[in-house]
C-alpha cells in the first residue's frame, strides 16, 4: 500500500508539473477520473 501512495504522489507531481494552464490540469483530473471509473466498470 505504502507503495502505492509514493507512485501516486510521484504521477501526481509529475502530471501537475506537465501542465503549464489550470484548464490543462483540469483536463488532466478529468481524465484520471474517467480512467477510474472506467476501470471501476469493467470490474464489475
């Protein structure tokens, strides 16, 4: 788990410093949000 939460952290950080704009970022969370629950779906 601890695990995890350090790769977590370490996408986050890597995916905010890619973003140059907040719509870029909000793009972004968007995206990672559709990528769970799309994941979330097919593990149903």
């Amino acid at each position: 788990m601890r695990k995890f939460i350090v790769l977590a952290a370490i996408a986050a950080s890597l995916t905010v410093a890619a973003c140059n704009t907040v719509e870029g970022a909000g793009k972004d969370v968007s995206s990672a949000g559709q990528a769970v629950s799309d994941t979330a779906k097919d593990a149903k």
